[in-house]
C-alpha cells in the first residue's frame, strides 16, 4: 500500500465529482438505506461523492476518510466550498482501511469506491484486500450495507464477501471494466434477500 504520487492524485481527482454523480446514480438505488444512516466511506480522494451523500441522504453521521493526508485537505476543501463551515455530522478523517478505527456495528453504509486495490502492496496481487473486507464488515451493523466499485480480482472479491456472510443485493459490470455492486450484511432471522 502506498500514497499515490501528485500526477495520480491529480488525475483521480480531476474527474471524481463527475464519476461519483455515476456511480451513485448506478447505485443509489439499491442501497435502501434507514433515514439519516451512519455512512462511512473509505478512500473518498477529492470528495465528490461524500457531498452528494450529504445532498442524497441527510446522514446522521458521515465519515470521510482517506489514507493519505494530502486527499483529506483537498476533500476538507472541496466540502468546505460546497457547504460552507462543516456541521458536525461530517468528519473528516484519516482510515486505513486494514484497520478501521471505529467500534463494530458503527455503519449503515460502507463506500469503497475504487479504493480497494489500493490495500495492495501491487495492484493486482490479492493478499491484503480479504482483511480489508473483513474489516468494513466488521463496523458494518447487521443489513448495513457495502457499496463498491473495483476493477481488479473482483471474482475473488465476490467469494470472499460471500464467505464473510455478505449477501449480493446488486451486481453490475460498470464501464471500463469496473463492476459495480452493492452486498448487504445478513440480518439474524431475516430472509435470505439474495438476488
Ligand atoms: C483511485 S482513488 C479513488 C478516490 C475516490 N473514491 C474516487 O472515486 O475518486 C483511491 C483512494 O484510496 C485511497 N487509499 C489508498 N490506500 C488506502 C487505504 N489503505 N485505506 C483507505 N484509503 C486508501 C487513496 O489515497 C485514494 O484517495
């Protein structure tokens, strides 16, 4: 795992708040979230998408996290000039997600967009990426939710979510190879809502 260098993080985030608007307009739907859910999103980059979660579903709590500092500023500014002095619903704050700071059953939501290849010490490799999960599952609460977008390794993604007692709510190859999905936490003693 490694901080992208300056051009990376200029190109990711040069294009994050159109491809955000896609992909929440892809997902969005299938997220049922409660009203005013507990969102946290891992490796926000710029922060496109954590406004519009703020304008989409009024969180009661929005973590917006990134592991490299220098992604943290650009979403504290980029929010900041969107919303003005932050209400305190919204924090902003530094995730590794192999080890997330916060109890379990803390989330309604868990965005991972196109952040989970970069738990990897290469890319492609998929070595790190199953504690990652395991993680997000563990702060998740029970039928909380994991929205992702990823385009590496992601049949054996899949297979780790489903060991970990992920359900598959909806799963959509995206453009550029990406797949889209959405895998929901099971509920003790709830129907099995597989798709
Ligand atoms: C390709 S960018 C995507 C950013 C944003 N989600 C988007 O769609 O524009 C990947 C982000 O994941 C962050 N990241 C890398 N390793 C991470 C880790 N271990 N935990 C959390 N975030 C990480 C990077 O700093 C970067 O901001």
């Amino acid at each position: 795992m490694a901080e992208m260098n300056r051009w990376s993080r200029w190109f990711v985030n040069r294009s994050n708040a159109r491809r955000s608007a896609k992909v929440l307009r892809i997902l969005g739907p299938h997220l049922e979230l409660p009203a005013a859910p507990r969102i946290l999103e891992l490796g926000a980059g710029r922060g496109g998408l954590s406004a519009l979660l703020v304008d989409r579903f009024r969180p009661s709590k929005l973590v917006v996290s990134d592991f490299d500092p220098e992604q943290i500023e650009a979403a504290r500014s980029y929010l900041g000039r969107r919303f003005g002095p932050l209400p305190p619903s919204i924090e902003l704050r530094r995730v590794d997600a192999m080890q997330i700071p916060f109890e379990a059953g803390t989330f309604d939501c868990v965005f991972a967009i196109a952040m989970l290849h970069h738990v990897e010490a290469h890319h492609f490799d998929y070595r790190e990426r199953p504690k990652a999960l395991a993680e997000i599952q563990r702060v998740l609460a029970p039928g909380g939710v994991l929205a992702f977008s990823e385009f590496s390794r992601t049949v054996e993604m899949r297979r780790t979510l489903i060991e970990l007692g992920f359900l598959p709510r909806f799963e959509r190859p995206g453009w550029r190879g990406r797949e889209l999905a959405v895998f929901g936490t099971r509920v003790v003693g709830a129907p099995d809502r597989r798709s």
